[in-house]
C-alpha cells in the first residue's frame, strides 16, 4: 500500500499544478495538526513553491511535512545545509508572531524561509538574510530573485556579530542550531522584539520564542526541533567520555567534561543494575517535559551513543543513537523502556553501572517519578539568556548553564 502511494506521489510529481496539490496536501496536514494555527502562515506557505528550494529533490520529498530536505555536505557527510521540514518551518513562523511591516533579521540562509518571511511582512516590511557560507548566500539571493523575491537582502557575514547597515528588528529567526546566544542577536532587536532560535542546551535544542526584556529574553513559547549545527565564532563542540576507552560506549557532554572523568574507567567492570521503575508514556507522548524535567535535575546530565559495529552488550539501551544519561562520581546510568502488556505504552527502567549503581539507579528513577507526579502534561521550564557574567543574584533559575556570551536558566513554573 505504501509503495503504491509513493508511486502515484512521483508519477503525478511532472507538472507545476501537481507540486501545488502536494504543497495544499501538506499545509492542510500542518493545519489539522495544529501546528499552523494563523491565516497568515498557512497563506503564506500555500504560496511559496517550496519545490523552488529544494534543488534535485524529487517533489515527493520536497513534500513531506517532517522530514528536511538536505542541501549541502561535507567530505565526511557532515550534513552543512539544509531546507527545514514543513513542521518545523510553520511551528518557527507561528512562534515569530510576524505582522505586515515589520523588519525581520534571518539567521541561516537557504532562500525558502527567507520567501515565507518576505510574504509575511509584506510591501512595507523589510527581510535581511543572512550565512556565513558564501556558496550558501549566493545559491539563496539567486532563488530568491528567480522567484520574484529580490527585495529580501543576503548577506555573506558571520551573524554572530552586528550585521552592517541592518539598525533594530523587530524579529530574529535563527535557522540553525545554536549553542549560545551572542550579545549582537539581542542588542538588534527592539525593545520589545522577538527572537526564535533552535537553542541547545544540556544536549537538547528547542526551538524558542523569547522576547527581549531589560537585558535579557524571557521564553514565550518551546517546541522539540532539530537543526544542523551552526558555523562560525559560536559553533560548538560536544565533550565526548569514552566509557570503554573506545567508540563502543560515549557519554557525550554539551558543558564539559564532569570534574574527574577518571572515576568512571572501572565502572563497565561492575555489574550492571537494571531498575523497572513503573513509570509508563504512551507511544505518542512526547518526552519534552521529561528531557528536560532531568537535564533540570540532574548535574551530571548527559546523552548515551553506542557505536553499533562495536557494540559487545556492556550496555542494553533501546536506542543505540541517542539514550537519556547521567553522571555521579563512578558510577553512570541510562535510561530504556519495555512496551506493556497493552502494547500502548511503555515503561522506563534504569541501568546503572558503578561502584554505586544501586543508589545511583535508585535516585534517576526517583526523578523519573517525580516528573511523572508533578510536571507530566504540564509546561516546560521557563527559559531566560542573561549575559555573561550576571552574578548569581540576579539569576532566576532552577538549573544555570554557564556558556561564553550568556547564561541560560531554567526555571519550572509552579507545579
């Protein structure tokens, strides 16, 4: 049935009026969703022609409402450039809150969003985008006139610093996963202006809405999203520990390394505790809350990989890719799941290795119940970017991630 489908999607994919039935076919789905919820965006994504964008990518692919459309790599396969998915362009748009005349600063060019923008602050608006790629910019500014978008500004610069000639904006939409926020994002937005950005923190990037506040942005709205990692001053790198001494086993840290790494090259030879922790989620129900729920509340918080082609059973994660962890001393744990006996949900269980395994394992799964009991189907933490050097008084937060222009909060509103 699957196959028939996609057959029929490239069979009709020849004709410009079959790529304007795949794109209503797409927004109408991001409509029923809920992720489009304005007239304003639906709009302006029925009129786009997506498939401009997207180079080579057969039309079939260029639609699909969650999956992005790659347009750029390096020699290692590193994808460098993207077309974001549907999904994640319309939830970033709705979260921008853009009205006819304002002036809007994109971070991250590829000629598409830049479109979507350009219909959105209309006539009396203005759009300046903006990569530090050159082959990047210069692919966009030539999409952007071949579609009659020639009025939105690319610029080849590092966006990490003031953009010349640019002034104040009233939004700032990043469109590239970023690890900080540099000074320059917040000094150009007015007062009150608005900046969406893929924001990693602790391992987790979120796409989020702050509004600027004083001197610092106070979260509005968070949405899980992935984005390919940005270039320049602010790029980052993960701290990677591995476990076994090789690639078999990686706890991958966004902050740094924990204080002594060295506590933990013992651990893999102790035996490993498995802790069921009765804690269930449905197959639908997103993690979000409880991603962060742990990166709040435990300080050694980190992500578990498993090189497959390696892979000698030390560890029995679901997901080899990427498993929730945590640090303490010696002593690591991780987190998997067993599908119930109904087949609708699934249950967390807790494996630790260490010379205090038990009591680590004991202690995650209380934080699992702790999230279930009070911060389930609830809001995320609230999310404020200070800049560096704000002294611990004038910080509210539950967890403080210190990184090289800002300090990011997280603060659980009321239970």
């Amino acid at each position: 049935m699957n196959n028939g489908k996609d057959q029929h999607m490239t069979d009709v994919s020849v004709g410009p009026e079959n790529a304007s039935e795949l794109r209503d076919a797409v927004v109408d789905k991001l409509v029923k969703d809920g992720t489009i919820v304005s007239e304003e965006v639906e709009s302006a994504m029925r009129k786009v022609p997506r498939h401009h964008f997207t180079g080579d990518a057969p039309l079939d692919k260029a639609y699909v409402s969650y999956a992005p459309v790659i347009t750029k790599v390096d020699e290692h396969g590193v994808q460098l450039s993207s077309v974001s998915a549907p999904q994640v362009q319309a939830l970033m748009l709705e979260q921008a809150e853009i009205r006819p005349g304002m002036r809007v600063l994109e971070i991250g060019s590829g000629g598409l969003n830049a479109a979507y923008l350009a219909e959105l602050v209309g006539p009396d608006g203005s759009v300046t985008t903006v990569d530090i790629d050159p082959e990047i910019t210069e692919r966009a500014a030539h999409l952007l006139a071949e579609n009659d978008y020639d009025q939105v500004r690319v610029v080849t610069a590092d966006a990490a610093e003031p953009i010349p000639e640019l002034g104040q904006v009233d939004v700032v939409m990043v469109t590239a996963g970023a690890w900080d926020i540099p000074p320059a994002w917040i000094d150009q937005l007015t007062p009150r202006g608005r900046l969406v950005v893929p924001l990693r923190m602790r391992g987790l990037t979120r796409s989020i809405s702050f509004t600027r506040v004083g001197d610092h942005l106070e979260s509005e709205s968070t949405k899980i999203c992935g984005f390919v990692p940005m270039q320049g001053s602010t790029a980052h790198q993960e701290s990677l520990l591995l476990v076994t001494g090789t690639p078999e086993l990686a706890l991958r840290f966004d902050d740094g390394l924990p204080g002594d790494p060295n506590q933990l090259d013992n651990a893999v030879r102790t035996p490993r505790v498995e802790l069921w922790t009765g804690v269930t989620i449905g197959r639908r129900e997103l993690m979000d809350t409880l991603q962060m729920h742990l990166a709040i509340t435990l300080p050694g918080f980190c992500t578990m990989t498993v090189d497959p082609d390696l892979d000698t059973g030390i560890v029995a994660p679901v997901n080899k890719g990427w498993s929730l962890a945590a640090v303490e001393d010696d002593t690591f744990a991780y987190l998997t799941h067993r599908p119930t006996e109904d087949g609708q949900h699934s249950e967390f269980a807790v494996h630790a290795l260490g010379a205090h395994a038990q009591d680590f394992a004991e202690k995650v799964a209380g934080h699992l119940r702790d999230w279930a009991r009070e911060r389930r189907g609830g809001p995320g933490p609230v999310i404020r970017v200070y800049p560096a050097g704000t002294p611990d008084d004038q910080v509210i937060g539950d967890r403080v991630i210190d990184k090289v222009h800002s300090r990011v909060s997280l603060s659980w509103p009321p239970a």
